[in-house]
C-alpha cells in the first residue's frame, strides 16, 4: 500500500460538517477501508473473535481514527484489531494482533464532551505551552503526553505499559495479559498480601515523584492492573511534572486514594506518613525498562 500525503483529506475540515459516516461512501475512504478491512474483522463482529457490538464501531471509528489506524498499519504496528478489552468515557482499549504478538491499542473518543475538562492537567506543563485549545488537537495532545509520560516512567524502572508508537488519537502499547484476556484491575481482585502491595505501590508514588519528577494525578485501584503476580500502573496521560501548579494537589490526592484503599483491607495507615515517605524518604533505583527514555 502506497502513502501518498497530497491525497490526505482535511479531517478538520471534513469533520466540521459531517453527517455520520457519511464520509465512507467518498472513493478516496472507500479505498482506505477496503485495505484496512480485514484488519478491521474484529470490531465490525466478525472473525474468530466471540463479541459483537457494532455500537463501539459506531463510537470509535470516525473517518480521522481510520486514517490514523490505516498509517499504523502500514508501519507493521498493528496487524488486526480484535475487541475491546477496557471501555472508558475518554477511551476504548482494544487487543490487537501483530506479528511480534498481542499489543494493546488506546484509542481516544475525538467527539466526547469528556475531554473538557482535560486542559488542566495540559496547562501549566511546559511540555505542552503553546499549542492549540481545539478539541481535536487536544485530544491528540493527551495520546502524545501519555506515550511521553510512559517512557519517562519506564526510563526509571516503573511498571507502565511499554509504549511502542502513537499516531493522532490511537496509542500502541504493550499488552499486559495472556491467552486467557486482559489483566485484571487491582479493584476486581482479593490480592493475598495486600500491604506488601501497598509498599510496592507507595514505592510507584514516590519514585514517580522524586525520579521522574511527575505525579499520576488519577492514581487509584482503578488504574492498577494486576499482571504476572506484580502491580503494573496504567493511564497515566493525566500524569504532570513538578512544575506544574497543581501538582502538590494531585499528589496528595494520589497518596489519599492509596491510603484509602489499603484501609478497606483492615489496616490503619496514616495519610501523613505516608506522604511523608513519598516526599522525604530515600527512593530505590531501579534498573530501567524497555522503551523508557
């Protein structure tokens, strides 16, 4: 399949009055979708795969997403989408199939009324002054943050998703699970020793914190997947760095959720010390992953 750029259409343009899916019947969108069907199989309800629900489809999949999904997959990222294996307001996560084996995909919802209240954790970074306030443009802004935020993290040993590419509003990443589905999150599981998982996390926090110098600012048992007997923190696009002027909140936010969530297992955990660990106390180096930068 060739790339050709100068055919690309003005998906701003295009989006602005566009009837629903009426862009599919234009030769140049018939063409595209024709290449990338088959890939497609899963998340139109057919192939191997045991679900069907063309409402996510219908969500998902707007003329920009298929141009996006169309380049990814002329790069070899991502061979077949298959289903969904999280659903959020923002976003849809699928598996996907390659030829290095299952990848997870993020893929962002481009018109949700959600993403309104996302500037604020995109103002105030220096990372990303300066750039537009269009929804579209700030949705792939949050995809490009989280790959960023992804590889610091990993750059300094802590358990994130690998980030492997990102185009607009579609995110590649390494898939934690196995043949049996997706990880399960920390808050859907009877974990044996969870005050050990407790420290592990603190130790996420604070390395986060003092390492990396980003806070998660969403940190819960809800973004906390429990893969191969290890916690492994996900979605972390929210996530800010230091100097951002709310980022003392979003730590102590941080810490209050974990702290919350260890005394519904029956412990008394203080929320002063264990603020006080994330931001006094002496962090481990630990040995950078795949992918960090």
């Amino acid at each position: 399949m060739s790339d050709e750029p100068d055919e690309q259409p003005d998906i701003d343009a295009l989006m602005k009055g566009e009837k629903k899916y009426e862009w599919l019947s234009e030769p140049r969108f018939q063409r595209l979708f024709t290449d990338i069907e088959d890939g497609l199989q899963g998340v139109l309800g057919r192939g191997k795969f045991e679900w069907v629900d063309r409402r996510v489809f219908d969500q998902v999949f707007d003329s920009s997403t298929l141009l996006a999904v169309h380049k990814l997959m002329q790069k070899g990222g991502i061979d077949t989408i298959d289903y969904p294996i999280a659903r959020g307001k923002e976003a849809h996560v699928f598996h996907a199939s390659t030829n290095h084996g299952p990848v997870a995909v993020k893929i962002f919802h481009t018109s949700n009324a959600v993403f309104k209240g996302l500037a604020k954790y995109i103002d105030g970074d220096p990372r990303f002054s300066g750039l537009s306030r269009r929804h579209r443009e700030l949705v792939n802004i949050w995809v490009r943050k989280e790959f960023r935020n992804l590889k610091r993290m990993r750059k300094h040993g802590l358990r994130v998703p690998e980030p492997l590419d990102s185009l607009k509003n579609v995110l590649v990443m390494s898939y934690l699970g196995d043949d049996k589905g997706a990880s399960p999150r920390l808050k859907d599981i009877t974990i044996d020793e969870p005050y050990e998982v407790f420290e592990e996390l603190l130790d996420f926090v604070a390395v986060n914190w003092q390492s990396c110098g980003l806070v998660h600012a969403d940190f819960s048992e809800y973004n906390v997947l429990w893969y191969d007997g290890e916690p492994w923190v996900i979605d972390v696009g929210q996530a800010v760095i230091h100097r951002h002027p709310n980022a003392e909140e979003f730590l102590v936010r941080d810490v209050t959720r974990l702290v919350e969530w260890i005394n519904r297992q029956g412990y008394s955990v203080e929320l002063a010390e264990s603020l006080a660990r994330v931001l006094d106390d002496p962090v481990p180096t630990l040995p950078p992953l795949s992918g960090g930068d």
